[in-house]
C-alpha cells in the first residue's frame, strides 16, 4: 500500500517508517500537517497514518482533507494515550481506525495489513464486474462473489447452464436463488428468450395454478377472456419456479406431466398446449425430507432435480461480504462515495447473516439512507445486535472495563514516579521509558500538574 504518515515526533516517525517499508508499503514522511494537506492534493495514498495533535494543522484536518480528495482512502488516527474523547471525535470525522500511543509497531503493520486484504478484495470485485461486462472472465452475470464455496457453484452453472437438464437449487432465504437462476438462463442457448419467475409460495392453490396455466374465457365468474399462464409466456426460454417446497400436491400432479409431455391443458380447457421450456426451480427446504413426511411427490422430486445446486448461506462465503458491500453502496449510493471501516467490516463478516444476502442488502440500504452528509457508514446501521446477547455486551454500569482499571493504574503510577524525582519530567519520561512529548500528552490527558 502507498501510505502517508504524519508525524512530528522524529523517533516514532523513523522507526514506523521503516518498519512499514519492511513489510513491503511505499512510505512518504511529513512532520508538517499543512504539508500533508497539500500532498493529499497532489497525489494518491491507499493509506494515511497521522497524529491528531501537528503544529499548525492538525490531524482532524488532515484526516478531512485525505477523504475529501479521495473518499476510500483508509486513514488511521494516532491519539494520546487513554484520550477517547479524541479517539471519538476523529471517528465522528470520518477516520477509518484509531490507535493509543504508545503502541507497537507492529499492530499498526497487522492493521494496514488487513486494511489491504479488504482493498485487495474489491479491487478484485471491481475487475471481475468489469469483466462480466465485456464478456470475459469466468465469474456469473448477476452475481457476486469469489469465495471457495461460490466457485463450486459458479463451475457447475457454467458446466451446465449450456444443456437442457432440469435445476434444483437449493439453499436458505435470502442466499440469492433467483440470480443463480437468471444466470443460468443468461449462459444457456435460450437466453434471448424469456426469463419466467414464479413464487410458488406467494399465491393460493387456484390461483397458483391459473398462473402456471392460464385459463380459457368463461372458465370461472371472473375469467372474461382467455389468460396465457407462465409455461406458455416462458416457451422457448426459461421458467424458474421459486420455493417449489410450498406448492400444493395438486398442482404438483399438473406439473409433473409438463414435465414429462411438455403440454397441458388451461384451466377450462380441452385443448392441448405444447411448450418448450427449461425448468429452473428452487426450494428452502430439503425436498427429501418433504418426500418422506408425504408432502412432495417422489416423482417429481427426480424430475426436477437431474441436476442439484445447492447455494451456500452468506456465512459459509468467506471473503465475499466485502465485495458485496461495496455492490450494495454502488447499487444505493446514487454515485456517492460511501465507505465502511475496517474493524466495522470484520465485525460484519463475523456476524451469521440468518438472513443472507438479502439481510445484507437491506441493512445497506438502511445505512446510506441514514447516513445524512456523512459517507463513512455507521457500525448501529450495519450490524444487527442479537438481543440474547446484549447482556453480555453491555456488563452493569458499576462494573469498570479492564481498559479503565488500566487508565487508573497509570496514573496513579505517573503521580509516583514525578513526586520521585521531584518533577523532572526529563527524568520521569527516561525512567518511564517514553519520550517528553508523550509524557507531555499523557500529563495533559490526567490533568496531572
């Protein structure tokens, strides 16, 4: 990564620096606040590294400036140690991360680290929709991902999307059936056909079946002209039957002799329709548990399911939540450039997603239509807290946090070692093993005289 680091203390400044070029990113230093403004300007940084308190311009407008000329790029605050109120502000500002001084050097290396592993990903993500546009690359239309378990799933529609073998695709709510699905049809012989979609579990057993069928004119009170059903309006494409689990034995009897004959019969009718037609269905359900429970007809089950698909929940995708948000800010953004911290993307990608992309996609929308001016998306709107475990996420009030019994133990300890060398600060920070600025920073933060 290119990283910009500003720092006026020389000795945290030099050693970060190289050791930051040591694992392999390109390091431009300033001590000047004012200077990184102006260099923010004029060239591109994946990363900025900056102290809060510059002379001069500080690091708040520092941090400013860096998402003003270029939104995504990643800024990491270095703050006073045991000082949150500027640890808050600078995340009100928009920073992507903050670190306590002092600190080692190498956490800030892992940081960027996995700062770079999330860049990586969309950058990738990025590439892969470009090459989908042009009709290259070996990714889905419609669909995004690039995890081990989606590219199973990508290998075996691309195997099999060119013949005319009946698909059973199965996974959770919300794992993106219908994309999987309208992807098949785009890589199949009939794509410049119709795409049919039907929820089987969105309508009555009479009106599901009128919808399948159509019906003639005069078939029933209502039915004052003839009525093409699905399976005749998808002849020479593709029909996809969703949550094929919920439909009704009866019209399960119907559909297995489209299956066999491709033709049947409108509902008020005699005459025999005839169809050509791919059948794509899906289900949320195991079919064979259905099949032996007696609510699924066994026959059909192995009509539909010559060749079974089955799509992974959003937790079993590693990797891929990353390029779908980034899908989602470009889908609900209106062309603005929103962003999602680091830490906040990892505690997203640690959550289980029960109700998978779909879940996602929502709590996105959620976010950018929050967010007011601000473009750093907000963890509250982005990450659902489960309500069994909001006790022990927020312990009672009168118990202190570890950081906390640290703060204290600090300062108590900084008051112990000024009163013994009778307040020499040069010589309180060479005991303490810090540097005057720190000691000074650290002084000021305890109200420490």
């Amino acid at each position: 990564m290119r990283v910009l680091l500003v720092e006026d203390e020389i000795t945290i400044a030099i050693t970060l620096r190289d050791d930051l070029q040591d694992a392999g990113h390109e390091v431009v230093h300033t001590e000047d606040g004012a200077h990184a403004v102006t260099l923010l300007g004029q060239q591109v940084f994946d990363c900025v590294i900056t102290d809060v308190r510059l002379p001069g311009v500080d690091g708040l407008q520092v941090l400013t400036a860096a998402k003003r000329s270029r939104p995504d790029t990643e800024v990491l605050v270095m703050t006073g140690y045991a000082t949150v109120e500027q640890a808050v502000e600078a995340m009100r500002f928009g920073a992507d991360d903050y670190i306590q001084k002092p600190f080692l050097n190498q956490h800030v290396i892992e940081r960027l680290s996995r700062m770079s592993r999330v860049r990586t990903l969309i950058n990738e993500n990025q590439r892969l929709r470009s090459e989908l546009l042009n009709g290259q690359g070996q990714g889905l239309p419609f669909v995004i991902g690039r995890s081990r378990a989606m590219d199973v799933v990508i290998k075996t529609v691309r195997t099999v999307a060119p013949n005319e073998a009946s698909i059973l695709i199965e996974g959770e709510s919300g794992t993106g059936k219908e994309r999987i699905a309208r992807a098949i049809h785009q890589l199949s012989p009939r794509r410049d056909k119709a795409f049919v979609a039907l929820s089987c579990g969105a309508l009555s057993e009479s009106l599901l079946e009128t919808e399948l069928f159509g019906h003639e004119k005069g078939a029933f009170t209502d039915a004052q002209r003839l009525r093409r059903g699905r399976f005749e309006l998808a002849s020479g494409g593709t029909i996809f039957l969703d949550d094929i689990d919920d439909m009704p034995l009866s019209v399960q009897v119907k559909l297995l002799r489209v299956l066999q004959e491709r033709e049947f019969e409108r509902v008020g009718g005699e005459q025999l329709v005839k169809v050509d037609i791919r059948v794509v269905s899906a289900t949320k359900l195991s079919l064979v548990d259905l099949c032996k429970k007696g609510k699924f007809r066994e026959d059909l089950y192995y009509r539909l399911n010559v060749v079974p698909l089955r799509l992974p929940p959003l937790r079993e995708r590693e990797g891929d939540l990353p390029l779908l948000v980034q899908h989602f800010i470009e889908k609900f953004g209106g062309g603005r450039l929103y962003s999602v911290r680091t830490d906040v993307l990892e505690a997203m990608a640690e959550y289980s997603w029960p109700g998978n992309v779909r879940e996602l996609e929502n709590h996105l929308a959620q976010a950018i239509a929050m967010a007011g001016g601000a473009t750093v998306l907000k963890k509250e709107h982005l990450l659902p807290v489960d309500k069994t475990r909001r006790a022990a996420l927020e312990p009672p009030v009168a118990l202190k946090s570890l950081r906390a019994v640290q703060v204290d133990a600090e300062r108590v300890h900084l008051e112990l070692v000024l009163r013994a060398v009778g307040g020499h600060r040069t010589k309180a920070a060479s005991v303490l093993g810090i540097s005057r600025k720190v000691l000074w920073e650290k002084l000021k933060d305890y109200g420490i005289e």
